[in-house]
C-alpha cells in the first residue's frame, strides 16, 4: 500500500481563494493523504473574507471551507517561525500554494523565509520535494517571470490557476472542479478521469456541448 502523504496546503492574498476551498475539500476526502498542514497569510485571510462574507479572525479550516474542520487538517500560524514545518525532518510529502501571490513567489525565488509559508517553501525546494505554486495574475511584468523562472530552476513547478476550456465549463464550479482535479493528479493524486481529453468525444467536452 502507498504511503499516506502529509500535504501542506498555503493560502495567500492573490484573488480566486475560493479554488483552495475546492483543493482542501479534495484532500480531505482522499484516502491516500494522512494530514494537511494548513496556513493561510494575512492578506490571504482578508481576501477570503471579501470573496465569501466570512469572518477573517476564525479558525483556519472554518475559514476557507465554510464549516467546521476534520482531525486530518491541522493548522499552523504563518507568523510562527518555530511550527513544524521550518524544519527538514518535518514530515511532509510536498506543498502546495493555492492561490499563490506573486510578492510570495519572488519571496520564496530568492530565499525571503520572513513567513513561515516562505520558510516551508524554502524546506521543499532544499529537502527536493514537491512545491507547486498556483500563481494567479496577468499579465506577468519581467520581475514576475524572472522570479518564476528561479522557481522552476530551483526545482519547484509553477502551476497557473488558467482554466481548461475544451470540457466547455457552463459555471464557475466547474472551473474550481476541473482545476482540482487536474492539480490533484499532477501531484500523483488524480482523482477522476471525468477531465481527461481523449478527442471531441471527451466526457467532459460531450456532455456539455450545446448546453447554454
């Protein structure tokens, strides 16, 4: 059987927070992941806030999934340099930052630990795991596609919150659903082939054709 994976999961101030909501719900629900190390920045917490009505000050997991957390997320204060995560020997499998601020990703290019989101950042890309940034802005000014490049050279994988539109989405859902599913696998997760394109005959691209 393979392992269960700790996954941390960052939050941070970029629009489209609500697609956190989606991937956190997925990887609760996944078998294969054991905990998800959650954090979310300040601005990220403010930007939930206006996106959803909720309150910024509750707790983490209540705030980007709208209802009461499981035992399987444990939640981290960013401002916290001495939690888990700062260290190598914290096991976690990889990280994702959904959305990803692009301040964060320069931050994280050139080793700005001030958060500890940066900081478990900066442990994935020295420890070789996993770190996947799902930056959300355009259009990108040469800093950001400078900084984004030393990401990627560094070893992590940037990872734009653009929509697919062959599987011809009809609501924002839909979006949020496909952009998961394909994160999701691309982590070695996959949780449906419902979004795989296989030609104009596609589940996805089929059943929603003509409609609206």
């Amino acid at each position: 059987m393979t392992e269960r994976r700790n996954i941390i999961l960052a939050v941070t101030g970029a629009g489209g927070t609500r697609m956190a909501r989606f991937v956190l719900e997925a990887l609760v629900k996944d078998e294969r992941v054991a905990q998800v190390d959650l954090m979310i920045s300040q601005a990220g917490r403010q930007l939930i806030a206006h996106e959803t009505g909720r309150d910024a000050s509750g707790p983490a997991a209540d705030l980007v999934l709208g209802a009461p957390p499981t035992d399987k997320v444990v939640a981290w204060d960013p401002d916290d340099l001495t939690g888990g995560p700062t260290s190598g020997s914290y096991p976690s499998w990889g990280m994702l930052v959904v959305p990803c601020a692009l301040g964060v990703a320069g931050r994280i290019a050139n080793g700005m630990a001030n958060t500890l989101i940066e900081r478990a950042a900066d442990v994935m890309l020295k420890e070789r795991r996993p770190l996947v940034l799902c930056v959300r802005e355009t259009p990108f000014s040469l800093i950001h596609l400078r900084n984004l490049t030393q990401v990627a050279e560094a070893g992590g994988t940037v990872y734009p919150m653009i929509p697919t539109y062959y599987n011809i989405p009809q609501t924002v859902d839909q979006f949020y659903e496909e952009f998961t599913a394909r994160l999701l696998s691309f982590i070695g997760l996959p949780q449906t082939d419902y979004y795989t394109y296989s030609g104009v005959e596609s589940p996805a691209h089929h059943d929603r054709t003509g409609r609206g």
